[in-house]
C-alpha cells in the first residue's frame, strides 16, 4: 500500500470529524501509522498538518490545535489583511487602547489590530470586526479564543476581590461569570472559590 504522508494526515481527520484534535494527538497517530505502512520514519508531521490548514481542509481552533469538519473546505473564503488605512482606522476608533487592558504604547506596549472573528474561521477584513489589542492580550486570544482569554482574566479578577473583600466587584464578577455558566460558554474553567466547588461536588 503506497500512502503520501499527506495523505495519511488528511485521512487522520477524515477518521476524526467534528472533534478539537491537539497536535501531538495527531503527531502520535500518524508517525506510528506511516512506519507500519511504510517503514520510514515521519519527518515532519507538523508541516502536512500546518499545509493542509492553509489549503483550507481544516479549521485552525487555536495554536496546535485543529479541527476537521466534511464540506468545510468548501466554503471556506481566502483569509483576508486588514489594509494600512484599516488599521489606522480601527486603532483610532480603539482611542489607540488595547480592547482589554487599556494600555497604550505609551505605557511601553506593543498594539495590534485584531480579527474579532479569526481569519482562519472566516472573520473578513472589515472595520467592524477590527480591534486594538495588546501584543500580550493578543497571543492569549490566539491561544485561547476571545470569551475563554476573558473568562480567564475575570477568575483573575475575581480572586483578588475575594483577597480584598471587595463585595461590589464580587457582584459584578458573579453576575458575569453565571451568565457565562448560563450559556455554557467555556465551561472548562471553573471560576468558583474551593469552598463553591466543594458544595456543587456533594
């Protein structure tokens, strides 16, 4: 049996539809796979992986993690830069502040403008779906998504208010995290207190 290499990646996700699949899971699979068949080592799984995203058959969930989806390929669109004039568009409409932190480059930060929408899950090139972010803030929404990097700076937040004993920002913070709990949106990060945690287990 003569299989390419890309071949048996691409066949690695037609067996695997519909599921966030981490890379090393597929590393695994397909360098064992490829020396049963053919008895030469996988050189470079991580290239046929990255090669078959940007001819758009898979969906790019976030760093090393990809996602396999019949038809996708389809109607995916070319993934579209915002231009020059865009971008001095959208930070001026951002007040030159990262969407998240509120810092400026006065503050000694790096600003980026951002798809909203990721451009490998069709997010356009638009100044609707534009916004200033950080360097830092935007490598936590490139590794996480947008509501799971938020999620996870209100736990944050939500930990020095329970230090401080600052009941107004408990409030808040309870307000939105059940509302995120309400829609089950990121639901893997459990912001509750241990104590919180302790009583929903009983």
């Amino acid at each position: 049996m003569r299989i390419s290499q890309a071949q048996l990646v691409l066949q690695f996700f037609e067996n695997n539809p519909n599921r966030d699949i981490e890379t090393p899971e597929i590393v695994d699979w397909v360098t064992s796979e490829y020396l049963r068949i053919t008895g030469k080592p996988f050189r470079d799984p991580d290239r046929q992986v990255r090669s078959l995203y940007s001819q758009g058959k898979l969906i790019k969930i976030r760093n090393g993690c990809y996602r396999y989806e019949p038809g996708y390929a389809a109607k995916s669109v070319p993934e579209e830069d915002f231009t020059a004039a865009q971008k001095a568009e959208i930070l001026n409409l951002g007040g030159y502040r990262c969407a998240m932190c509120g810092l400026t480059e006065s503050d000694g930060v790096e600003l980026h403008v951002d798809h909203i929408v990721p451009k490998s899950k069709g997010g356009r090139a638009t100044i609707k779906n534009g916004q200033v972010l950080c360097s830092q803030h935007n490598n936590l929404k490139k590794n996480y998504g947008q509501t799971e990097t938020c999620k996870r700076m209100y736990r944050v937040l939500y930990e020095q208010a329970v230090e401080l004993n600052d009941e107004k920002m408990l409030e808040f913070l309870n307000d939105v995290m059940e509302v995120y709990d309400r829609h089950g949106i990121n639901s893997h990060i459990d912001w509750r207190p241990i104590n919180q945690r302790e009583r929903s287990m009983k």
